[in-house]
C-alpha cells in the first residue's frame, strides 16, 4: 500500500509518499524567510507560495520514493485545522489527482496527525504502539497546545488546551520583544544554552491549576512589561541569553508539569510529545527527565516531524486505509476550524 500525502495548513508547502508504514520521502519546502520581513505568517503569501511549489515538491517526492504515480494507492491531504487559503490548496490539488487517478481520497487532521509522529521510527514503525496504549500526547507548536488522551488506536480525548497564546506563539512573540528575527522559537532555544535560566523570575501560568488547560498570555505580558522597567537587559549578549533562558524555563515547566500531572491522573505508562516546539532542547530535556522519575515510557517525535510535514499526514492515512476507514468525498471542503472532538 502507497500513499501520496499533501500538507498546505500553514507556511509549510509538503508532500510524502509513505509505504507499509515508511515515509519514503518527506519534501518541505519552508517559507520562513518569506514571512521573516513580515514578523509572521501572511496567509495571501502563504497561499501563493503553495500554488507555485507544490507541483514541483510533489514531483521531487515521487522521484524520491521511486514509486511511479500509477501505483499509488490513496491520495490524502490536511483538510483543517488551518489557514483557509493555504489549506485549499493542497486540498483541491490532492481531490483532483484522486479523481483523475480513480483512487481513494482522504482529508486528514492535521492535530491528530501529530499525535502518531512519535510512532513512525522503529521496524516496522508504530510495531509498538498497541504496547503503550493508553497514552497521553502533549502537541505543541506555534498555533497550538493541547494535552490528548490516546485510548487506542484513532480513538482520542481532548484533555486540555490552550486558552490564548500558544506556547510556540509565546516564544516567538516573546522574542519579537527581544529583537529577535521571526520564527523566534528556534533563536531562543539557541541563545538560552548560554544563559542562567534562575537569572529573572516570570510566571508559569495555570501551574498549579488542577485542569489540563494553558495559557501563556500572561507570561508574555509580564516580559514585557519586565523589558519596559529594565531596557538595559537588552544591551549586553549575557543578560539576553539569560532572559531566553528564564522565559524557556517558564514555558517549559508548565508544559512539563501539566503532561506529568495529566499522565498519572489518567493512569498511563506512556507519554508522546509531538509538534515544532518539541524540537526545544530544554523541553526534550525535561520531559525525559520527569518521564524517568515517575517511570513513563517516552516517546518524541523526530525533529523533522516536529514541525508541518506530510509524512505524518500519510502515516495516519494509512493507518486508517488498514482500519478500513471510510473515504472522504471529493467534494468535501476545507475545515479551518476543524476540532479533535469533531472527529
């Protein structure tokens, strides 16, 4: 079984072939440096950038795969959560390679894509999944946060969620504050490695909060309001390096500390950490950390399916074609605002 997947949700223009659960291929072609004058994403941008690369980036991921496109047996695409322009058209490009080549097409949730990256490693990968089922997922990136329970095999509970900012959002607003050139996440990460991460003392939000639930609205507030009373912190390389490590620090014991809580709460042996601010070193850090001190399996995902990618979209594809899932209509549409309890 062959899969052909297209991910357009956001800046990232991406096509995979996966095969028997191996992502053959898995093209992205990035727009951060499109974006980067802007301080963010323009979906107008984004969108024309997907309608001019994607052709070409699907071309790359056949040759890559070495599978000709006739012998491809699904076409699948993020149908949603997403930016509406960008996701359209990775939807009606995937639609009509499905029709012409009379193959079943499939939308995919972007969200519950990212909740079976960890499990692509492995011979064969996801071999080990029913193993650690239940677990929960702690999915975070830049347009989301959320603590997932994963019953069993594409069935899902919402835990918690983010109520404002996300924390990759934190981050790169956080450092739009600082000086620092869009994304900011991966320059933080970078910078943070050199400082004292006890030097300042900002909030950790909903901490100690008994739900599942973020927000990072706050700690984002209190920085600012930190660099209006003390400007020369910006001044000098250390004191820079040690506010990125003082802000990574709050953001990564929240996250930390609400995925270990959620974990014995549900009574799992297993936690999973997927989406771009998973590439974080001090997130990856932690997180093994307190996995092995409350003895839980830990599963992250690999760096290059952190971040918007179509592998992890043509793995959950096919894992549904083997449940025999039911095809999604040709005609169906975007869904930008599309839920995990919508599933």
């Amino acid at each position: 079984m062959a899969v052909l997947a297209f991910e357009t949700s956001c800046d990232e223009t991406s096509v995979a072939v996966v095969h028997q659960g191996r992502i053959l291929s898995n093209i992205v072609s990035s727009q951060v440096e499109l974006h980067a004058e802007y301080g963010g994403v323009v979906p107008e941008l984004a969108a024309r950038s997907h309608l001019r690369n994607l052709m070409p980036v699907a071309r790359k991921a056949l040759s890559d795969a070495a599978i000709p496109i006739e012998e491809i047996d699904a076409i699948v695409a993020t149908q949603g959560p997403g930016l509406p322009g960008a996701l359209m058209i990775g939807l009606k490009a995937a639609q009509a390679m499905a029709y012409v080549l009379r193959r079943p097409f499939f939308g995919i949730h972007h969200h519950e894509a990212h909740l079976y990256s960890p499990w692509t490693q492995g011979v064969p990968p996801c071999a080990d999944f029913a193993a650690f089922q239940p677990n929960v997922a702690l999915v975070v990136s830049g347009g989301h946060t959320m603590l997932v329970k994963v019953s069993a095999e594409l069935e899902h509970q919402l835990l918690g969620t983010t109520l404002d900012d996300a924390a990759g959002e934190c981050f790169d607003k956080i450092g739009k504050l600082i000086g620092l050139a869009y994304p900011a996440g991966p320059e933080i990460d970078r910078l943070a490695e050199g400082g004292n991460p006890a030097a300042f003392s900002f909030p950790r939000p909903m901490i100690h909060e008994p739900h599942d639930d973020f927000s990072f609205s706050g700690l984002k507030t209190s920085v600012r309001y930190f660099l209006r009373d003390h400007p020369d912190v910006l001044k000098h390389d250390q004191p820079v390096r040690d506010l990125c490590a003082s802000v990574q620090a709050a953001i990564v014991e929240v996250l930390v500390t609400k995925t270990i809580r959620a974990a014995r709460r549900a009574g799992v042996r297993c936690v999973t950490a997927s989406g771009g601010v998973t590439c974080n070193r001090a997130l990856r850090r932690s997180l093994a950390t307190a996995c092995q001190q409350h003895q839980f399996e830990l599963r992250l995902a690999q760096h290059a399916l952190c971040t918007d990618n179509a592998g992890m979209i043509g793995v959950l594809a096919e894992r549904k074609l083997l449940r025999r899932a039911e095809p999604t209509h040709l005609d169906a549409d975007i869904l930008p605002s599309w839920t995990l309890e919508m599933l």
